[in-house]
C-alpha cells in the first residue's frame, strides 16, 4: 500500500544500514511533504513486521551476504577485524550468514523495541521548504510517546598498542591495500575534512 501510496504522488523511496546508522528516506515535493513525513514515521515507530514480510526480506538478505562474499569484501572485513577490535565496527554491517539464518521476528522485534525509539533519532528534511510548516508536521506525526532507551555498553578499542603485523592468505589474482588513521574520540567533528582528505 506505501508503494502505491507514494508512486501515486511521484515519490521515491529507500533505506540503508552502516556500521553508525540505519536510514531511511523519501524524497518527494513539496507539494506531497505531508504524505511522505506521515509514511516515514509510520515506517519507523509503527511497524508490524509481519511474518511473510520478514521471511522474503530475510531471504533477501541472504542473497545480498552471499553477493558480497567477495574476496575484496573478504579482505576489507579481514582489515576491519583488526582496526576495530573490541569494536563493534569490526563486524559486516550485514552479520553473518551462519549467525543471520538463526535470526527469528522475536529477535528482531526485541531490536526494534531497544533501539527505534524517538530518543535515538534524528529526523533531517532538505529541499524548499516553510520551516514552521514542516516543524508542525514533524511534530504532529512524530510526537509518539518517549520511551525509555537503553543504553548498551560495550568496550572501547585498544588504540594504544605497539605496531603489529597481521598477514592472512587470500587465494586471490588482485592486489588491495587499506591505509587507515586512527582520528580519535572527535571524529564526529572532523568528518567532513576526512571525507576529503580520503580521497586525496
């Protein structure tokens, strides 16, 4: 029914997960912003999560970790795994496929009920827009009843240790090397001169 919903007014739609983030979005005019700012909060505190819903989007999961199964996405993971110890970071941000099988709708429902909550979410519009109009709309669509989020702990990263060589074989053709610096607890400030610094 989205689907239709938001083809009817020529919107487009979709959704991704890094290792920081889950988004979702929905670009639309202005003309339509209501319908589109209703549906992506339906998305985000409302879900139901049916059960053949889940069962084809698993499926499509799968076929997504099976397709990145690549000896380059293998040695970028190999080089995560020692960057980011004790990180969360250092796992693919699509798990895996052992692990991802086992995953049920109570798992995922459990997730959701933790983590979805509107104290754990930022909300961005872009584009020209009335600044009061679309606050109002925010406010009247997103304004849910604040829930309790809990906090999980994890250790930090040990980046204080003695340089170190890691080798692994990889029965591969191609060369690739990853160069990383560490940036420090600040990185959320210093993102923007990283970005461009990385492809220098």
């Amino acid at each position: 029914g989205y689907n239709d919903t938001l083809q009817s007014i020529g919107a487009s739609m979709n959704a991704y997960t890094s290792n920081e983030v889950t988004c979702y979005f929905i670009a639309s005019s202005e003309e339509f912003k209501e319908t589109a700012i209703r549906t992506l909060s339906e998305w985000v505190l409302h879900c139901s999560f049916d059960s053949a819903q889940v069962a084809r989007e698993k499926g499509v999961i799968e076929k997504e970790i099976i397709m990145y199964d690549t000896p380059a996405t293998n040695i970028y993971y190999a080089y995560a795994d020692e960057i980011f110890k004790d990180s969360p970071a250092c796992y693919p941000v699509t798990g895996y496929l052992d692990v991802f099988k086992k995953v049920s709708r109570e798992d995922i429902l459990d997730y959701y009920s933790r983590r979805y909550v509107p104290e754990n979410m930022t909300v961005v519009f872009a584009g020209n827009l009335d600044i009061n109009d679309t606050r109002a709309l925010i406010e009247k669509h997103f304004n849910s009843e604040r829930r309790f989020f809990k906090e999980e702990k994890f250790n930090e990263p040990d980046y204080s240790r003695e340089s170190f060589f890691a080798k692994r074989n990889f029965d591969i053709e191609n060369k690739k090397i990853y160069l990383a610096y560490y940036l420090g607890y600040d990185a959320q400030k210093q993102r923007a001169a990283a970005d461009i610094l990385s492809y220098m």
